[in-house]
C-alpha cells in the first residue's frame, strides 16, 4: 500500500505545478505538466492526480497523458524519484518483516499449543498454569512478566532436592526448597534436563547464600545443553541469550548453558542466522570475554547502547515490550572489526 507515500510526494512536487489544488482527499486537479494545457485559458487544469487500490495515478484531459504517479514522477523529478523508490523499498521491507514476524508468532503459538512433554517425573510436579494467582511460584512469574502461554511448561517443585534425586540419582546433595522447575526438552517432546530456579520474589532470600540456578541432566549423554531448541526456526534469525527465561519474551530465542557452548553450536541452528545477545555488564570481564571469543569464531552479537541500563531482557521487559526490546538488539547487532571497536566502547561504559 503506497497511498500515503504517494500524498506525500505529490504535495511535495505541487509547489512547482501550475494552478495545483485539491478537490478532495483523493482527488488533485493542476495544468498539465505535459502539453502545458489550454493556451488560450490560463484558467484551465485539466491534469488529474486520482486515486485507485490505494495508489495514485494521472490523466490528462486535454493531451490523453494518462500514467500511474510513480511513472509520472520518475519522468518529472529524478531526485525527488529516488527519495520516493528508496521509502517505498523501506515501507515493503517492513512489512515483509511484519508478516514473517507474525507468522513466526502464529508459528510459535502453534508448537507451544501442540507440544505435550513426556516425562513421568515432571507429572509429579504440578504446572505453573495449575497453581491459584497467590501461589509463590505463580507470584514470580507473574512478577517477572513471563508470558502466559509459557504456563504449562514451566513447573513448582516443593521439594527440589528430593523430586533432583528421582531424575538423577547420582546427582549431589540438593536441600528442600520450592524452586521454579524450567524443563530442557529435546524433539520427542522428552524432558533431558532441568533447571531448578530459586525463588526469591522480593529479595528476602539471600542470593550470596543460595545458588540461583541449579542444573541437572537426565540424559548424561548430553554434553551441551541448549534451551528452546525445539521451538525455534532454524531457516530465520535465532536470537540466543544466557537463560531459559530471557528466551521466553522474544520469538525464535535460545538460550545456551554454560561457556562450553560457545565453541560448540547444536547441529540445528549451527548453520542459522545467529545473533547472540549476552547480558548487558560492560564491567563483566567474563562477559567481555565471552563475546571476544564469539567474534572470533566469526558469529555477530548485540553490544547494547550506553543508554540501556538493565542487564538483561527479563530486566528490561519491565520497561519496554518485546518489539522494541528486539528492534533494539537488531539495531545494536554488530561483527568483524566493527564489533570489536564498539566492543572496546562498551566495556569501558
């Protein structure tokens, strides 16, 4: 739909159009620019701008000139034509970005409508989208904003260490304490791993006394684990953050476990448009570590802009949605040489 560029071009080239004026909204009369119209009524306009399908064309009544605006234009103005080309390439582009976005999220939906985990030890757990609005494991989500349809694949463990030992009993002493349960799934819909997530809704509990994240592997045969594998497109752009949950606001997110993943990419995104958006600590050595190493390996990442103050998409959800928390990393993705220089930057912000 070009309705608007066209107005707007049209009322840009008026000025130098003899007698122009609008007769209505979609509808523009002047003297033809063509033949020069009537030469013994200087009163005559006879050349008609009129709109049709949501473009504009024109006609002459007195010399037949009859074309759509864009032809018209590019024989008039050269200049002002290419301005007008170059915004109408940029308005299709975005639209075309619109319709994948949105088939993504349809797509996206429908995964997460079909996906049916099998796991007996989860069933012993109850869904988050199980548990009353009061419960302390609903209470976090919902403080942190992780969105509804994410509800029933995300658990309550009243016994973390105990349900731990039931998955894997070679696994280490883990004490009693409610933890969100994040379950990594693989293709057949099978629970491989686990995250268990402290939860501390308003910072009573001590984070230097308690590890935040405890990871176990229910297949051991797994060397790397990667979260949301299964729910991602490979074909387009594949976002990949630190943590389960910053995955879950941003459509076609991974999240990746551990350094170790860095050297080694799963075989079903190693060959996908990467963008990897690690935390926003330009003071973290080991972050500026591990996004040196990223460009090395040749993969782009985000080195988000001096006035982004959060550390990271969970953080900054609060404040911004997921569109304009994605068109900033999309604006901000950078590699090669240009990446370092503006890596140096930010890590002395």
């Amino acid at each position: 739909m070009t309705r608007h560029i066209d107005l707007k071009y049209i009322n840009m080239l008026s000025p130098r159009l003899e007698r122009f004026a609008w007769k209505k909204r979609n509808l523009a009369a002047c003297r033809c620019p063509i033949c020069g119209d009537s030469k013994k009524k200087k009163n005559k306009a006879r050349f008609y701008f009129y709109e049709s399908k949501e473009s504009f064309y024109v006609k002459c009544h007195n010399c037949g000139y009859a074309s759509s605006f864009y032809n018209f234009l590019k024989y008039t103005d050269a200049l002002l034509f290419r301005d007008y080309t170059s915004e109408r390439y940029l308005e299709k582009m975005g639209e075309s970005s619109q319709k994948e976005e949105n088939d993504m999220i349809g797509l996206f939906k429908n995964t997460l409508e079909k996906f049916k985990p099998k796991d007996k030890h989860l069933q012993e757990l109850p869904k988050i989208s199980e548990l009353p609005t009061n419960h302390v494991a609903r209470q976090f989500v919902d403080i942190r904003k992780i969105p509804k349809k994410f509800y029933n694949i995300l658990y309550y463990a009243e016994d973390f260490g105990s349900w731990v030992r039931k998955v894997d009993p070679e696994a280490g002493f883990i004490q009693k304490e409610k933890r969100l349960v994040i379950p990594f799934f693989n293709k057949k819909n099978q629970m491989v791993a686990a995250q268990g997530r402290v939860l501390n809704l308003h910072g009573e509990m001590n984070a230097r006394k308690t590890v935040r994240y405890i990871t176990i592997k229910a297949d051991k045969s797994i060397d790397r684990l990667w979260y949301g594998l299964w729910r991602c497109n490979p074909e387009k752009r594949v976002y990949v953050v630190e943590g389960p949950l910053d995955s879950l606001f941003i459509p076609n997110t991974v999240a990746m476990v551990g350094a170790a993943a860095l050297s080694e990419i799963h075989p079903r995104i190693e060959k996908s448009d990467l963008v990897f958006v690690l935390d926003n600590e330009p003071r973290n050595e080991q972050i500026i570590s591990y996004n040196e190493k990223l460009l090395s390996m040749g993969h782009k990442i985000c080195i988000w802009p001096s006035s982004m103050k959060k550390k990271d998409i969970n953080d900054m959800i609060h404040e911004q949605s997921p569109d304009e928390i994605k068109k900033i990393i999309d604006e901000n993705t950078f590699s090669g040489l240009e990446a370092k220089l503006r890596l140096q930057t930010w890590s002395k912000v």
